[in-house]
C-alpha cells in the first residue's frame, strides 16, 4: 500500500513514514484467466485461531476447475476487505485531518498532498487485500518473461529514496501518538493545549472508523483471509498438486518441493532487476503452474476454507461491510471538504 510521501520545509517530517506508527491495518468454473503468494507481497504469518472440529475438517469441493491465471478470480472474502484504492483514500484522509491539528500544538507538519489517483498503490506491491495477484506466487507468463519474479512497479523505481525528511522528535511522536517513547499515556496537554485522547492520530482515526485504535479490515476478515491460505498449503489436495508442479518443474532442470518454497527469494533472483536465470526459472514455474493446473485446485481449496470459516460469522461480516461503507463515506467526506477549500 502506497501513501504519497510528502515533505515541506523546516521540520521536512516524511508523512508515510510517521503516519505508519500507529497503523493498525489489518484485502470458478470452466477455464478462466483469472488469481494470488502471501508475504504481503508473497504472505503474513498470523495468531488466528479457528480450532472449532467444523474447522478442523477438510472443506468439500464440488468441482475444481482448470485455471491458465488469475484475472477474474474473486475469493469469497474479498467483498469483506478493503481495496487497495479504498485504502489509499483512507490513509490520505487521515493525513489531511493529522495535518492541522499537529500544527495546532506548534509542529511544522506537512500537507497531505493531492489525492491519491486511480493507478497509486498503497506501497505494499499489491492490488487488493487478498493479494490475488501474487497470492498463488506468478501466475502471469508476459510477466515472468519480462520481471522474473520482480514486480513491475521495481522496475519503475529507478531513482534513490529521499533520505534527507527526517523522523519527528519525541515531542511531536507524543502528540501525534498520545504515547510517551515508552508506550505510557502522553500527558494530558502540551503547551496549555489539550492533548486528544489518543493524539492527533488516534483522534483523525476516530473520525474515520469511530475506533482511535482501528482503521481498515477488522480482525476477523484479515484472519480469513490469512489462515485460508494457510491452511490451503496443507490440504492433501493442493500438497499433490504441488508434487505434480514440482515433478514438472525437476523435469525442466529446476529442484523445488512446491511453488511455496518461493523460487523468488533465492538470493540470486533479489537484485535491483532481474536476471536470464531468474526469468528462465520464472517462465517455467508458471508453465508448470498451468501443466499441471496449480491455481485451479490451490484458488479453489483456498476458497472452500474461507467458506467454510466466513459459514459461522454472518454478523460480524455483516459489520464488516459496513466497516468498509462507513470508513470510505467518512474518507469522501474529508477529502471532499479538502477540495472545497
């Protein structure tokens, strides 16, 4: 997830960078061309616990289809999370409303900058909350053939990382946070001035979720969303798939137990651009992917596991999508006001 740095004179404080402190975030039949890999660019670990025997028991499959890639897949728990468009709206509104009320203590803050457009990102790589797109590792053979295993937004980032904004001082992290450097609450005023509850971000936060604490996908759809995928990697179904991928795979030359193992990671492939080795194994993990239909069976385990955890919790998805409603209505709002200035 991107959001636009920006930087002013004086103090020069990198917005993203400070904003960060107190995130909280917690995003088929027939042949289709639609799909995703777990770290936030391939995936996070998690303290989920779903342990209930429903839970426990494999998922049934009605039917597993075959699948060249990943284009027009939706997983059952992507309406529930915020986009990534959704989220750069969000983060910016809260930047906006920052702004003025660190400046109201005395701090040289930063504007917010323009709205973020259509193509921005949020920083992460990826283009929703469910990673579809490098959930199930590359899926895409113009991409592999071009990038390897990079993204296409490396290749686009030529020039050096600004490192001359520099981080807020301890008094400014204490107001914008209203946390002291040791995690203690802030004192209740800085300079005759009342001091939000939570600091000017836990307040902007409030403003936009109705919880100083949260802002984004809830606890809930973030966990299903994970231990979904988890839990897809040890289904029998999907561990013999990948023994098909990786018999393909050794028949190419390459040594791999499954499309996790994230061939990408290799120290090889980690450069600032990609290699002929890293592009040559990258187009054969996705043949192999194709072959022995890989992101058909994967995307579809993957699914039934959210089903069958999303199956018990009605209400608090139903919470969810209203999350997701009033958050964005909120951002709009700010943003909207912002404009009109």
């Amino acid at each position: 997830m991107r959001m636009p740095a920006t930087t002013s004179g004086g103090a020069g404080f990198r917005t993203t960078a400070v904003l960060g402190v107190a995130a909280g975030l917690v995003a088929i039949t027939g042949c289709s061309d639609g799909a995703a890999t777990a770290d936030p660019r391939e995936s996070a670990p998690t303290t989920a616990r779903h342990g209930g025997a429903a839970d426990r028991a494999l998922p049934p499959v009605a039917e597993t289809p075959v699948m060249l890639g990943v284009k027009s897949l939706v997983l059952p728990i992507e309406p529930y999370l915020f986009t990534d468009r959704q989220m750069a709206d969000i983060l910016h509104a809260r930047e906006a409303l920052v702004a003025p009320c660190m400046r109201r203590f005395g701090f040289d803050w930063p504007a917010s900058g323009p709205r973020p457009s259509e193509s921005t990102g949020t920083g992460t790589g990826m283009k929703n909350a469910a990673n579809i797109s490098r959930r199930y590792g590359i899926t895409d053979p113009a991409a592999a053939a071009r990038y390897g295993y990079h993204f296409a937004s490396d290749a686009r980032q030529k020039t050096p990382k600004d490192t001359s904004a520099r981080q807020p001082d301890s008094d400014a992290l204490t107001v914008l946070t209203g946390r002291t450097d040791d995690g203690d609450p802030a004192p209740t005023h800085h300079h005759g001035r009342t001091v939000p509850e939570a600091g000017c971000q836990g307040q902007a936060t409030a403003r936009l979720s109705g919880d100083p604490q949260r802002l984004g996908n809830g606890q809930l759809v973030g966990e299903i969303n994970i231990v979904s995928y988890q839990r897809s990697q040890t289904d029998p179904r999907v561990k013999s798939v990948f023994r098909a991928w990786s018999a393909c795979m050794k028949g190419h030359g390459y040594s791999y137990a499954a499309p996790t193992d994230a061939p990408g990671k290799d120290p090889r492939f980690t450069g600032p651009a990609p290699t002929r080795r890293e592009i040559a194994l990258a187009r054969t993990d996705v043949t192999c992917k194709r072959q022995t239909n890989v992101i058909g069976v994967w995307s579809t385990v993957d699914a039934a596991y959210q089903r069958q955890m999303m199956a018990t919790k009605p209400r608090e998805l139903a919470r969810a999508k209203n999350d997701i409603r009033v958050q964005t209505a909120n951002a709009n709002r700010v943003l909207n006001d912002e404009a009109d200035d």
